[in-house]
C-alpha cells in the first residue's frame, strides 16, 4: 500500500521519490533523505521496488548500491528493463565501487546521475537539486509520451488526418459483413487494417487466414485456395483443406490479389456469389461460411481495362473500401512510429540503444520512405541489431546518403533498395535460416530465393 502523500507548508502536495536501498547495514548513517517538499518511500529489495513502480509512478528513484554482487547487478538491470521506464534515477555509491566496469556501465546507461557516499552537508544540497531536476526531466518525458497518439490492434499507430480518417472507416466496415477491397503502397500496413476489420467484428471468435497470393506460384495457388483430394494431382498423398474452407466462420484475407491468375479469379468469384468451394479432384460442393478481405497494391481498374482481372470479380471484392495512405503522405506519423516500433524491438532484442539522435528523426522526416512502413520496420531493427552508439544516428539507420546526397531515386529503384534491404535484415535477424526468413517476410522460400539471388546476397556461414 501506498502510504498518503505529505503535504508541505504552502499546503501543495509533497513530490514522491523511490528509494531503493541495497546497503548490507541498511542504515541512514551516510545519507541524510529528509528534504522539505518530499516524500522518500524506501524498500529493500527490486522485487519489492518492482512491485512497488507497479502501483505508482515515481517521476524520480533513488537507489543505494554499497558493494554490489553480480546477483544485485542482475536484479537492477532487470528493474530497469522490466519496471517504469518513466523513472530517473539517481545512485548513492561509494567511490571504490565505481571500479566495477559493470556497475560503472549500469550507472552511465541507466542513471540520471550519481552521488559518492558519504554524502557531506553541501552535497545534500546538491542531491537535493539532483532530484529537482531529475523529477522536472521526467515530468517533460511523460509530456512527450503524452502527444497525440492512437495505437490501434495489430501495430496500427498514428495521429494524422490520413489514419485518422483509416481508423474510422474501420470501425465503421467492422460491424458490416461484406467484403472489403483494402489498396495501399506496398508496405502501408493493408494486413494489419484487416486484421483490425476482424479483431471488432462479429467473427472475431474465429479464425484469421491470411494469404498472399503473389507469394504462391501459380500451379500451387489453387489447392491452397480451395484445397484438394487425395489423388487429385501428382504427389496429393492425402487430402488437404484449402485456406478457403480453413476460415469457416471466420475472415479470409487475400493479399495482392491483382496477381490471381485470371483461370482462378471465376473459381473466388463463385465463391462471392454463392459461398461455395469445390476442392480440386472432387465435384462435391462444401458451403464455406467466411467474410473476404483482399487488398492490392495494383490499379485494379486499370488491370480490368487491360483484361488481366475479372470486372464482375472487381465489383464483388470491392463492396467496401479503405484507401492505406503511403508514409510520405503521414509527416506527423513519423516520429510516432518510429518510437513506437524502437520500444517494441527493444524490448524484444534486449538492446542497451536508448533512442533515436536528432539527427536520425530530421532524417527520418525527410525521408520519402517508399517501401512505406515495412521499410521503416527493417531499417530500426537493423540499427538495433548493429548499432553501438548510445543513441541510434541516420548512418545506423541508413539514411545517411538517402537523405543528403541529394540525387532523386526513381521508385522502382527506392522499391528495390527497401526490398534489398529487408531480405538483408530477416536474413541476419534468422541467421540465414530461410524458412524463418521468409515467413518473416511473408514469401515464400522460393521467392526468397530469387531474391537472395537477384541481389547477390552472400549466404552467411551460420546459416542451418
């Protein structure tokens, strides 16, 4: 329980400080806490502090580290990890102790500052001022954390008018049960809108098949779709459930569905008309009972003009409509994104990066990012992975030269640097294991393949 907080004499409410004491004496003896204004709350031990940050949010910590053992070095880090990261903290050490290389890298990366003990009578003063302007940074941060910010179900994240408006036209088609037609720039987030779609509607209790039909090659796709019997084909030694029949009751997403083959697209239209699906090798049809999500990144009005996509497919798909809008086109999305995707990989890698330079976000402004978010995506997990600095810079991130050399790319060359680019993060990020890879991608092995070799991506030595 938290105990009340103290008022001072002006009658306003007393700022509140942690303090973690890990002395063996536990004693006040070096350290003189009692400051007009505050209320220092003290525990023993991190799990207690831990506990403790769970229930409040302390703008400042204090924490006493006399002699520290690996075992509490380890219980710091871990509460700095796992606890509130809105907190600075202060440490109470004595001299001799700053000699561990371990506890003086902890203390750089994870302290706002540092006091030696004993702590003399003008140094109590300049703790005193320590806290003040600790307590004032942290205020600022959570200020900053505080801008304009809608996190949506599946990495959906923004404040701008353009995923403002995506943001009410999915709430709105959610409760609509009828197809959707999603386009957007490859990389603008399509799966992530129609998994949203799904996640707040009636459907939402079953499941979500997602398939992208560029990825499958063309005598594949079929019996992916609609599945087959045993026999149907060559090396059919059983039957298989199509992704179709798979979301019974459920959404089945189409991705990219401009590159269905046109001897498909009659099969998806039939089964828009009257919901059924025949598997390849039988006559038998089997009522399917499942809501289609496609998106594309293509002109599909175009493809019809030119023949290569069904005008009566085009109409069923396109019943309901949402328009991904391309990064460049979301300025005040940018930072947004970019933190949020730096705390939700940092977490994940473990990383000791603690953030972006100035000089990276200016970048990261100017940047027309034609491989949308997914470029964005690859580009802070590989400056994750293979930054050293403190802060991540724009040469960490790559935008060093694609910001300032000021020659102007074609998109098709900008689509094949962030494609090249992504295929060189899943690789390092897997190991060059090229099952994971690839389904971090959303290819197939044979696409990553081609993509290995279309950019002659040497193979690591650590692949398996």
């Amino acid at each position: 329980m938290n105990t009340p907080a103290e008022f001072h004499s002006e009658g306003m409410q007393a700022r509140r400080a942690l303090f973690l004491d890990l002395s063996d004496d536990g004693e006040d003896t070096d350290v003189n806490l009692k400051f007009p204004d505050w209320e220092i709350e003290r525990v023993t031990s991190c799990p207690l502090a831990c506990a403790r940050m769970n229930n409040y949010h302390y703008h400042v910590g204090l924490a006493r580290v006399v002699n520290p053992s690996s075992n509490q070095l380890n219980e710091l880090d871990s509460l700095f990890y796992e606890g509130d990261e809105g907190t600075a903290w202060i440490a109470l050490t004595k001299s001799e102790d700053l000699s561990d290389q371990s506890f003086r890298r902890m203390i750089y990366e994870h302290f706002y500052d540092y006091f030696t003990l004993p702590l003399m009578s003008d140094a109590s003063s300049y703790l005193k001022a320590a806290l003040g302007h600790a307590y004032g940074i942290s205020m600022l941060r959570d200020e900053t954390q505080g801008m304009p910010l809608m996190v949506e179900e599946n990495q959906m994240v923004g404040a701008s008018q353009p995923i403002t408006r995506v943001f009410q036209q999915v709430r709105k088609i959610a409760g609509v049960d009828a197809p959707v037609l999603i386009r957007g720039d490859t990389g603008t987030g399509k799966e992530m809108v129609a998994r949203a779609i799904h996640q707040r509607s009636e459907r939402r209790e079953y499941p979500f098949v997602a398939v992208n039909c560029g990825a499958l090659p063309d005598t594949l796709i079929h019996a992916e779709l609609f599945g087959h019997e045993k026999g149907a084909f060559t090396g059919a030694f059983k039957r298989k459930i199509g992704r179709i029949e798979a979301a019974q009751h459920g959404t089945i997403f189409l991705d990219e569905i401009g590159d269905l083959p046109l001897d498909l697209q009659v099969y998806l239209l039939r089964f828009l008309e009257e919901s059924t699906i025949e598997r390849l090798g039988s006559n038998e049809s089997l009522e399917i009972d499942a809501r289609v999500i496609a998106a594309t990144h293509v002109n599909l009005e175009q493809a019809v003009e030119r023949g290569r996509f069904r005008e009566d497919l085009y109409y069923r798909l396109n019943v309901l409509s949402v328009d991904m809008p391309p990064l460049a086109q979301r300025d005040q999305d940018i930072e947004l994104l970019a933190r949020y995707f730096f705390h939700k990989f940092a977490r994940e890698y473990g990383t000791r990066t603690k953030g972006f330079t100035n000089q990276a976000l200016q970048s990261m402004a100017q940047y027309n990012w034609p491989g949308n978010i997914r470029e964005m995506i690859n580009r802070i997990r590989r400056a994750l992975v293979m930054s050293e600095n403190r802060l991540i810079t724009p040469h960490d991130l790559g935008l060093g030269e694609a910001v300032t050399n000021g020659k102007v790319m074609t998109l098709d060359e900008a689509r094949s640097k962030a494609e090249e680019l992504a295929v060189k993060c899943s690789l390092h990020h897997t190991r060059h294991n090229i099952s994971n890879a690839a389904k971090l991608l959303g290819v197939s092995r044979v696409t990553l393949y081609r993509l290995i070799e279309k950019y002659a991506i040497r193979e690591s030595s650590e692949r398996h």
